[in-house]
C-alpha cells in the first residue's frame, strides 16, 4: 500500500457531493484507490465510503486505501 500515490485528495470542504462521485468513478476503473485529507479538514472515513460502493482496507493518519466490493 505505501507505494499506491494518492489518486483523491479531501479539501476543507470535506466530502461533497462531486468527491463522493470521483471516488465512484475511480473504483469502477481501479480495483484499489487511495484517498488523503488535509490536516483541518475533519474526516470520518466511514462517512467517505458511504455510497460509493467501496470498503476500508486500511486507515493510517489522514489516508485510507478503498477498495471495489466483490460481487
């Protein structure tokens, strides 16, 4: 996972409605995306998979790797 680049970046406007989509539109090309935030932005991760049709595979300061759900 340490060598995935981040492909999302969170602003201080959190999760809208337009990062929610681009996450969606990612794991349909990718089986496996990385997501960071900047440090004043107040993120829950579970709030960012929400919708998107991902899981959590791993949390780690303000990262966390999303993968496609199986089936």
């Amino acid at each position: 996972m340490q060598t995935l680049k981040p492909t999302i970046w969170v602003g201080k406007q959190g999760i809208t409605p337009e990062v929610t989509q681009e996450i969606r539109s990612q794991l349909e090309v990718r089986k496996i995306i990385k997501v960071k935030w900047l440090k004043n932005a107040s993120i829950d991760p579970e709030a960012i998979v929400e919708g998107t049709g991902g899981i959590i595979v791993a949390t780690r300061g303000r990262m966390m790797v999303i993968a496609r759900k199986r089936g």
